[in-house]
C-alpha cells in the first residue's frame, strides 16, 4: 500500500516539474522576444532552442516516452517519424531557398529576359 | 487464480498493442503538422502585399491561450493518475477543468480567426494567411475533436461506470491530448513568436 503511494506520490512529482518548467520556457521565449534583447538569426535560434527544450520536457513527463519495458518501439518509431520529419520540413527550406535565391535576386530586366527565353517551358 | 492470472496478461497485452497502435497514428499525425509547418515558413514571406504576422499577431492574447492549453495538458495528466488510483471524483473533476480549459483555448483561436476574417485579412488574401489558416485550423480542429471525445468518455463513464475498455480510452485521451500540446509548442513559437519578432 506504501510502495503504491510512493508511486503515485512520484508520478505527481513528475507532472509538476513538467508543467513548472513548461511554464518557465514558455514565458522566457516571450520575454525574450517582447524586451528584443536579440534579435535577428540569434533570436531565431534561441527561440528554436527554448521550444525544443520544452517539447523534450512535455515528451519526457507527459507522454512518458522510453518510460517503456525494452524493446522500446514507441521510441523507434519515434525516432523514424523524426527522420521523416527532418527530410521534410529541411528538404522544403532547402529547395524553395534556393529557387528564391535562382529566381528572386536577379534585376527585373534579367528576370524578363530569362522569363522570355524560357517561354513555353 | 491462475485463470485469473491468464486474464490479467491477455488484458495487459491487449492494453499495450491499443496503446502502441495509436501511438503510431499520433506520430503519423505528426507528419501531416510537419509538411503544414513546411508550406508555412516557405510562405510565410509571401504576404502580397497584404500584411505580415508582425501587425496581425495579438501576441499577450497568444500567450494566455498558450498558458491554457499547457494547463489543460497539466489536469489532463492530473485526471490519468486519478485513473490510476481508481478515483472516479478525482478523476471526473480532473477531466472537467481539462474540457474547460480546452473549450476557453478553442473561443480564443476562434475569436482569434473572426477578427482576422471581419477585417478583411481571411485566407483568400495571401499565401501566407492561406498557410496560418490551414495550419493553426487543423490544430483546432484536432482540438474540437479532442473535446467530443473527451464529453462522450465521460458520458460512458457515468452511465456504465468503470470499464477496461473505458479505462484504456481514458489513457488513448490523454496521450492524444498531451500530443496537441507538443504540437502547440511549435505553432507557438514558429507562427507566434517568430512572425511577431
């Protein structure tokens, strides 16, 4: 009976450091961003940072993952869908930055030029 | 005994292949919020002329809805360990601040959408706009339907009472809304954060 309110008393614990600190990173990725104390790619990548710390956080005491018996396939797919992940929002940014950077930074008349020569195409 | 013993595993068993098997569909799920995540931060730039996040965002509004959602999160996983214990005042009392609090998120976005759509910024306007309204509107809509589910749950469970099935839907609820939450992080701090900076 003791061990089993030991247990429960620790799985509450856990709840509460995760919210705790989600509430702690979510509110330090909004101040960061209102008081512009950085600005530019390094907020970007604070930011990026700041959201990935939480979302380990809420995987880790919310969603209980690799809190499993081995083997641990909710924690292999997890890892695969991340693969497909990583291959579709990077591949994305990858290939339309550089038709941005093809299309877009050229002078008008160049871009007409080039517009008329590949006509049809 | 060992009949009941027998029972108990198949249960067991049965338990984590309902759990693995919608654990799978969530991270599918996922993919699909990946490739909308994609078609935003590629258009999110394009704003013919129209405007941009930095003067559409309501960003306090955003993190009140944000602190909401978190906290329904928080009651959700609150009402699982009730579940646990087998406290049935617990855990309906849980599940009930959990519903609220998900029902004032989803008036917030709502709210949120109307303004946007009565000032004349609706998804028509730009490529951008298309793509924040597709993304954080399938985030509501996984929300809605997190809300149905949760009132149907409770309905069950007070008119049948306790069950297996029952309880491992409670546990499908919670791993589905924790999951929204995660998901909430990224349009938080994509959408929000970065298009107000």
């Amino acid at each position: 009976m003791t061990k089993q309110l030991d247990k429960n008393q620790t799985a509450i614990v856990g709840y509460i450091v995760g919210f705790v600190l989600s509430v702690a990173l979510t509110l330090t990725a909004y101040a960061v961003v209102t008081n512009k104390t950085v600005m530019g790619v390094t907020l970007m990548m604070v930011l990026g940072a700041l959201a990935l710390v939480q979302v380990v956080v809420q995987l880790i005491f919310f969603l209980h993952l690799g809190d499993e018996p081995k083997p641990r396939w909710k924690l292999a797919v997890f890892f695969s869908m991340l693969v497909v992940l990583v291959i579709i929002v990077g591949g994305s940014l990858w290939i339309m930055y550089h038709l941005d950077y093809n299309m877009m930074h050229m002078p008008m008349e160049q871009l007409q030029q080039r517009m008329d020569k590949e006509a049809g195409f | 005994m060992t009949k009941l013993l027998k029972k108990a595993t198949e249960v067991e068993a049965l338990e984590d292949k309902t759990h693995f098997g919608f654990w799978v569909y969530l991270m599918t799920d996922c993919i699909l919020f990946a490739s909308l995540f994609a078609t935003y931060v590629v258009l999110r730039g394009n704003t013919a002329s129209g405007p941009s996040g930095h003067e559409l965002f309501d960003l306090p509004m955003v993190l009140v809805e944000t602190l909401i959602l978190l906290t329904s999160s928080f009651a959700c996983g609150l009402a699982m360990l009730a579940l646990k214990r087998g406290d049935k005042r617990q855990l309906v009392g849980w599940l009930a601040a959990t519903y609220v609090l998900g029902v004032a998120f989803l008036v917030i976005e709502l709210n949120e959408f109307a303004v946007l759509v009565t000032e004349g910024h609706g998804w028509q306007q730009s490529a951008f706009l298309s793509a924040f309204f597709t993304l954080v509107g399938t985030h509501g809509v996984h929300i809605t339907i997190g809300l149905l589910w949760l009132l149907v749950l409770v309905c069950v469970l007070f008119k049948r009472g306790f069950s297996d099935k029952l309880r491992r839907q409670f546990v499908l609820f919670s791993l589905f809304w924790h999951f929204l939450d995660v998901i909430w992080i990224f349009i938080f701090t994509i959408v929000y954060l970065m298009g107000a900076a």
